[in-house]
C-alpha cells in the first residue's frame, strides 16, 4: 500500500511542483485547498485543476476566513503592492498573518485522521517574499511541535513535513516540474490579476514567477508572447 | 494602555476561568470561539455568555469545519462514550485530531492582526482527558513555533501561550474561579447533553467536573439537586 501524504495545494506553481515531487517518490496525494477569503475564486478554481492533474485520491477544499481578522492586503480592501523592489528586507502587505500556521495545522488535522505521517507544503525560501512563515527554521519548530500534538506524539509514528523546494530557487523549481511533464499553463500565481483574468506581472509573485521563467529561458503558457 | 490578549474560550468552565485569571493579571480580552461543527449549538452559547459576563473588548466566533475531516465522536454521529473509566491510559474516541493546535494557529494569526503578544488557553493536565494537545510539552512547542511563524519572529515581542490551569486540579480551578467571583451557571460542559439540554452527567466531562465540585464540597450551579 502507498504512504498517504497531505498536501497543501494552492493553485500556484510551487505547490504543484512539491505535491508532484510526493507523488513521484510513492506518495498516494491527499489534497488540501484553503478557501480563506482570497480575493480571486481563480486561484481556487487552479488548484481543483492542478489536484485533477496530478490524480489525487482526495481533494478537499477547506473554508476558513482570516478576513475575520483583517491585516493583510492579500485578505482586504487594501491595494497589493507593485513594481516592489525584490531586496527589501521588510514584510509586504501581502504577508496573511500566520498563515503557513493554520494551514499546517489543518494538515495536521488531516492527516491525523488519515493515519497520514506526511504533509508536502512548498515553501520556498530562495525566491520569496520574505515571509517569517516560510523560513526553514518554522518548518522545523513546526515538525516538532506536531510531533507532540497528536496521538502519534504518545506512541504512534514520527510527522513529517515535506518542504522539498525550500532550498531551490524558482528556476530550478521550475526545470524541475518540466522534468516531471507539469503543464504550468493549469497554474495561477497572480496576487491581484487584471480584469479579464490575466496576470498582472507587477506584483511580487509575477516578479518572481517571470525571473524564474527567463532564467532557463523558457516561456511561461500563462503569459501570451 | 492595557496589553492585550487572546483568550479560547470554549464555554466551558476551564477557559472561563482562564481568562478570568488573564482579566485580573490586567489584559484586555479578545475572546475567540470555535464553531468546528461541535454537536451542540449550546457550547456555542454558552461562550456567547461567558464573554458577555467577562466584559470581553470583542468577540469573534469563528467557523472552522473540522468535520471535512472526521475521525472523532465529538465532530461525528459516532457516540460519545459513557462512565469510562478515569484511569485509562487510552486516548478517548472524544479526541478532536489536531484540535488545539488548530485552535491556537487562528488565535496566532488573530493576535499578530491585533499587535498582541499573549494566547491564553484553558487546558489541563492533571484532571483532563488524555489528549495528547494538552500536555505542557505540547504548549511549550506551540510557543517555540509560534514565535519563528509570525513578524514577531523577525524582530518584535516574544510570543507567549499562557495555560494558567496546566498543572491545577479540577478543584482547584472551581476554587479559584469562585474566589474571581464568576458564575459556573453560565458555563456547558457536557460533551452530550440530555435532548432538554441538561448535563448527562455520564461522559468524561461531567465525571471530571462532578468530582471537582465534589472535592470541595460546593453545588455544581448547573446540577439540580
């Protein structure tokens, strides 16, 4: 029987690599979408296609509203930054408090009741915009904490978090999905996307999705020559 | 200005008392309720009220459904087991996978929205259920996490997940909330009421509850006599 794992399936290009990464190493998919208050239905609508691409046993889309909270751009009313240089050092409003946090531990959730040992999330720490929640040392604190959270932490098998691209940059990520035949085209990256749906290549997830794209020189499906 | 706090409050007798001692040490409160299809809209009320008699700043009930995800009797039709022994060492089929380290995630990202610095929750370790996410280790790695997962963690004021009643008996609670003057007539803590609401007084809850009022010989304000 092949290991069940959770993934953590956004829509977005790196999630879609990692969740890919799991399957290729054996893993049976087990896919989990956060509906939580997005401003673009697109992005939720990529990650039921991206889950049907790669041939998920399960893909559950999971409504929980940080709005309730407020505070970030990406969750408001309030515009999403453009043209932002990529060497600042400071938090962008895009940053959804503790998001990384709640997702995880809705995967914990998940896969405790699975029997799952294994969650995927695909941070990445290279090409990012500077999240406190997608830095190793959160993934580790978080593996540790999990392992004393549940039934596994009084006796059952040890938790592991799966964050494969952390280390790589967005090209490699990129050569990477091309390598396992991903179709970049079934994908979304765009915080704030113009109104007929395209991305608006300004934001930081444009920025970083399109160096990465260039630096293999290779042309993004999504973006029209 | 008073520094603020995010209390769990359930509706339960433990986090009242919690935030109680949250209350009095001078924090401002802002409750959080989960509604994580919990068999009983009394719970849900009863936090309504407890809040309410805390003079809490504000109140947020927030949907969170754990059932997507099954695998306990208290978020199923399952049924919740009766006059179980107190001394296993088994973990209940009650046990909510993940619950609170779910709960505590949404309280996190609430607090950083708020600029708070300190989560309060009620759980116990001596006169509790065996739920492996209410031992004091669980805590303190919630608390090591959770200072790496938010801006905090690149700079600001340390996180800290306050668990006054950790190493507290039934009885000692019940005391000390008598002392802070509150009324455990407003609290529910029956995992499976009777259908006209009152407590079953069989289920590991209300065994635990009997015996701390018990212990120091006051009437449980919710029992008839």
């Amino acid at each position: 029987m092949m290991p069940k794992a959770v993934v953590l399936l956004s829509g977005g290009l790196d999630s879609y690599t990692a969740a890919a990464m799991a399957r290729q190493q054996g893993f049976e998919l087990h896919a989990l979408t956060m509906v939580y208050g997005q401003r673009h239905e697109r992005e939720v609508a990529a990650a039921r296609a991206v889950a049907r691409a790669l041939g998920v046993t399960r893909h559950v889309e999971f409504a929980v509203d940080l709005r309730a909270f407020g505070g970030s751009s990406l969750t408001s009313a309030d515009p999403v930054p453009k043209d932002r240089s990529q060497t600042s050092d400071e938090i962008p409003s895009t940053y959804v408090p503790a998001r990384n946090t709640v997702f995880l531990s809705l995967a914990l959730a998940w896969a405790e009741t699975l029997g799952a040992s294994d969650i995927v999330i695909g941070v990445n720490a290279i090409d990012y915009s500077g999240y406190p929640d997608c830095r190793p040392e959160f993934i580790g604190a978080f593996q540790q904490m999990a392992r004393l959270a549940t039934r596994a932490g009084v006796g059952g098998a040890a938790l592991t978090i799966h964050a494969p691209l952390q280390h790589m940059t967005k090209a490699q990520i990129i050569e990477r999905g091309r390598d396992l035949g991903l179709d970049y085209g079934l994908t979304h990256s765009c915080y704030d996307p113009l109104p007929d749906g395209r991305p608006c290549l300004r934001c930081d997830s444009c920025i970083l999705r399109a160096a990465g794209f260039a630096e293999i020189g290779v042309q993004d499906p999504l973006v029209q020559r």
